[in-house]
C-alpha cells in the first residue's frame, strides 16, 4: 500500500541486512504432518515464462545444484510452480513451545526470526530429531529424505519459519 512504510527493522538486523525481501510466519498443525511431506514454494494461475529474464533455467539449475536440491518445478508451464521441502528450503525454522487451544496466537510483526528454539521443551525436540542448530546445517540435513521422513510436525506445537533472500527483488511487480 502507498502508505507503508519503504523498509522495516527487520532489515537492520545482522541476519537479514541483505535480503530483499522476508516472508515470516507462525503454524500450528492440527494433526500430525510428516515432515517430507510439506512444501514450500510458489504456484501461478497463468503462465510467466514470457516475462522470465534471459539465462532463467541456466540459474535454476545453479540454484537447484548448489542452494536446494530438492527444489522442484517448471517455470515454463501454463501453470507454473517451484516447490522444495519446506524443512530444507525456509531460511531459518526456530521451534516453538506446544499451545493451547485457549492461546493467543503469536504476532512476529516485531520479531527477528532466528534459527533455533524458544525454549528447552522446544530444544529437546530439535534434538530428538539431530537437527543442527545452525540454519545450514540445518537444511543440508533436510536434503536427505530419510531425515525429512523420520521428523515429524507435532499438532499443537508452534513453528516459526522466516524465507527472504538477496537474489529475489519484487520492485514494480
């Protein structure tokens, strides 16, 4: 909207100086979701490879064999769609503690997403599953199916995801 603001805090904080744009939020699941099957990524209504800038898929490739590979998709469909497993793909993942149904849910409006947990209960769970502490760790240990496959999203449990990056720019769109 033409009233909001041109940047954010957000963006002032070592761990997100670069990026370009952040995409937080909040989920509590209401039943057990396996953790390989959860993705995360984009989907259009009508096709876009017209406006994809020259050199796209000599990027994609790169971006698939170095950042993600498990990033999935065709651009050049007339629906087009890249989708990852989202344990691998977010940018940061914190665990959060369980809830109550009479909870109030969390805002991040103000919050600097970190990877990690918020508490010991939280940490336990990232534990249980060796999941590193550190964001790339903690991706590179995604990649591998059978890791994605043995974690499982508890209902009830918040988790907090934050995906933003240098490489993606929204200007005029």
């Amino acid at each position: 909207p033409e009233n909001s603001p041109s940047t954010s805090p957000y963006f002032d904080h070592p761990l997100h100086k670069k990026d370009l744009y952040s995409i937080c939020f909040a989920i509590t699941f209401k039943e057990p979701v396996n953790g390989n099957n959860l993705v995360f990524g984009n989907d259009f209504d009508h096709p876009v490879r017209d406006i994809l800038p020259p050199g796209f898929n000599a990027a994609l490739r790169i971006v698939q064999w170095t950042l993600d590979p498990g990033l999935d998709g065709d651009v050049y469909a007339d629906k087009p769609y890249l989708y990852s497993p989202a344990l691998a793909s977010w940018d940061l993942f914190r665990i959060g503690d369980k809830m109550r149904k009479s909870d109030e849910v969390p805002t991040l409006h103000d919050e600097v997403i970190e990877e990690g947990s918020y508490s010991e209960d939280a940490a336990n769970v990232r534990q249980k599953f060796n999941i590193p502490e550190t964001a790339m760790g903690r991706r590179k240990h995604f990649q591998d199916e059978a890791n994605r496959k043995e974690f499982e999203f508890e209902p009830g449990r918040m988790y907090v995801a934050d995906f933003g990056n240098p490489y993606l720019a929204f200007e005029g769109q």
